[in-house]
C-alpha cells in the first residue's frame, strides 16, 4: 500500500505531540523521519516510529529535552540533548555547526545524551543551502563484530557527506561503516528473505544468511564482510565515527551504547551519557569561491557519470542519485509501506487515539 507524504508526516505530527513532543520540535523530527521514506531509507522512516515511542513508554526518550551546548570554542561545541529524540537533538546541532562555520569558517560539533537520530544524510544535507559541505557521524546498538571478533562491539555508525555542486545535484554519500545496515535485516525478516552472503556471522563467529542471525545472538560484519574482502577497513572507520560521536563528547561509546529496542536494558554500569553524534560543517569559500568550486564539482559530476557503464550497467551512478530519484517518484506516487509497518502504525494509532 502507498501512502502520501503529507498523510504519514500528519500521522507521525500527531504521534509525537501525543507523547508531549512540543510542536515546533515534533515536526523537526516528522520531517527527519519521512525524509527517510521519499529517500528509499525505509528501515530509518516511519517504520522506526513505534520504537521510538516504546522508549518514551520505558522513560528513556525525554519529549521536551532542553538541548544545549555545554562546551564550545569559537568552532567547536559540545551539545547535550537532555535524552531528547535524536530526530531533534541531531537537527540543533547541525544548526550549531552552520553557524560556528559562518563565523571561524568551520564548525564542528560532537553531542552526548541523545537517541537514534534517523538517516545521517539529512543532518549533512543541511548544510548545502549555505554553500557548506555537512558531514554527520552517529554511533549507534552495538551489532557488529569487529574483524576476529565473536562479540558485538560497534554499531552500524553509518558516515555522511554533502558537496554542493552549481548545476548538477549536490553529491551526497550515505552508508554505514558495516556491508549492511540492520535496517536492512529487519526489513528482510518481514519479507521472510535471507541475506546475502557476508553480511552477517552467527554467535560462534561462522558465516551465516540467516536474516534472524543478529537476533539469534550473532553479530553485523562490518564493511566488507571478512578480512580477505576488507573488513578490517568498515572495523576502522566504524571505530573512527564512534570515537568522534561518543569518546570526544562523553556519550557511550561501543558495547556501552544503549539499545534502540525497548525491551533491552541499557548497561547498569554506563561510560557515558547515551548515543553520541558528531557534525561538521565547512565553508566553501573558506578553501576557495564558492562558485569556483561548484562549477568544478559540476565537471567533476559530468566526468563521472560520463564513464562508461560495465556491461550490463545502464550508467555511472553519484553518491545521491538513488535516493533524489526515488524522492521525485514518492513525492508524486506516495510512499510504498509493507504490510507489517501498515499494522504496527495502525494499531499504534489506535492506541493513542491517532488516526492512521
């Protein structure tokens, strides 16, 4: 079933002001969500909303946090989100960095105490209408293994980067640090599908296609999927976002992280102050004119995807196009939802007196 946008951002509105979210800050975070929906990231959309609300219900996600920066330089700050959404705190935080770029140029900010903080691509995207390049880092549930290890000590800590370009669309990267999100496993167990080889391994370490494996006490593999393949590489960069997010600002950091899902307890004994995300942003014209570089991340772009295709390619994909096509498709056509997430949200809705 397909649904509008403004149907399920109205449905997601709703929802949150139910659960005390003040209104300005519900629809930061409905805009977050959906923008996951238009943009194919269907594991991180609405989907997700029901967990988020089973946080609240558990007390571990405050609706009107009161999201500040603690610690800052002429560059740089600290923001703690009071454990508000992350849909929220992660949104403030890009504001921050914005604003501190204006200023010294560049701007970075890394933040404790917050929650899940949806796709990592819009928070860079932020960036772009001030001709800045966005960078987002989160880390995130510890599900992966790193390269020899049999115990899940690294979330997906997925890394986003957004360039302007003048003409062409901007060249926005969105991945996670592991060769699959666990979104992706989730919305495989749906479909009663396995995965493909090399994204997950089973609790005694051994490679597995089971889109249960994770949740039969196995782990993610990070990028890559084994050593021979690279993995000690997505084990790296991984390691890299969660340092940056949670080390450098005070949040938990690995197997310290607390759970998306509410029936898992965060650690008794904690490290930090819940999830950590860190953000920066750079001023184009810090390095050279704006409009220089855009016109030369046109040529960039044009060269690019002038290559030629592989057999039985059609063309040379930019990092973005996916998705910017795919949001074209269901801003028009509306937003495709399986039957699992249609019953969730409905009997969500029906909880909380919130018509789907």
């Amino acid at each position: 079933m397909t649904y509008s946008f403004e149907q399920l951002h109205a449905f997601t509105l709703g929802m949150l002001t139910k659960i005390g979210c003040p209104e300005d800050q519900a629809k930061t975070a409905a805009n977050v969500l959906l923008s996951a929906d238009l943009r194919g990231v269907d594991s991180h959309g609405v989907a997700r909303l029901s967990g988020y609300v089973r946080l609240w219900e558990k007390g571990r996600i405050n609706a009107m946090p009161n999201v500040r920066v603690v610690h800052e330089t002429p560059s740089t700050a600290v923001v703690d989100g009071d454990g508000g959404l992350g849909l929220v705190v992660a949104p403030f935080a890009m504001k921050v960095a914005i604003e501190k770029a204006k200023i010294a140029g560049t701007g970075w900010v890394s933040v404790k105490n917050s929650n899940h903080y949806g796709i990592a691509g819009y928070h860079a995207m932020q960036a772009l209408d001030h001709d800045m390049i966005g960078i987002s880092l989160t880390n995130a549930s510890p599900l992966v293994a790193p390269t020899f290890s049999q115990e899940r000590l690294l979330g997906t800590n997925p890394i986003a980067v957004a360039i302007p370009a003048k003409d062409q669309p901007p060249f926005v990267a969105d991945l996670a640090t592991t060769t699959a999100a666990n979104g992706k496993l989730e919305i495989l167990q749906r479909k009663g599908m396995d995965t493909p080889t090399g994204w997950v391994q089973d609790k005694e370490g051994n490679p597995t296609t089971s889109a249960n494996g994770v949740k039969d006490g196995g782990a993610l593999l990070p990028l890559g999927g084994d050593r021979e393949h690279g993995s000690h590489k997505g084990y790296a960069l991984g390691s890299v976002v969660d340092i940056f997010s949670a080390v450098l600002s005070g949040a938990n950091y690995g197997p310290w992280v607390p759970p998306f899902v509410a029936f898992l307890e965060p650690d008794p004994n904690p490290v930090g102050e819940g999830i950590g995300h860190f953000f920066g942003a750079m001023r184009v014209d810090a390095f050279r004119p704006a409009d220089e570089f855009k016109a030369h991340m046109d040529n960039w772009i044009t060269r690019f995807r002038a290559a030629k295709p592989t057999p039985g390619n059609e063309k040379v994909l930019i990092p973005g196009d996916p998705e910017r096509e795919l949001e074209a498709i269901r801003m028009k056509d509306g937003i495709p939802l399986l039957d699992p997430v249609v019953k969730d949200l409905t009997e969500l809705g029906e909880r909380f007196g919130v018509k789907f």
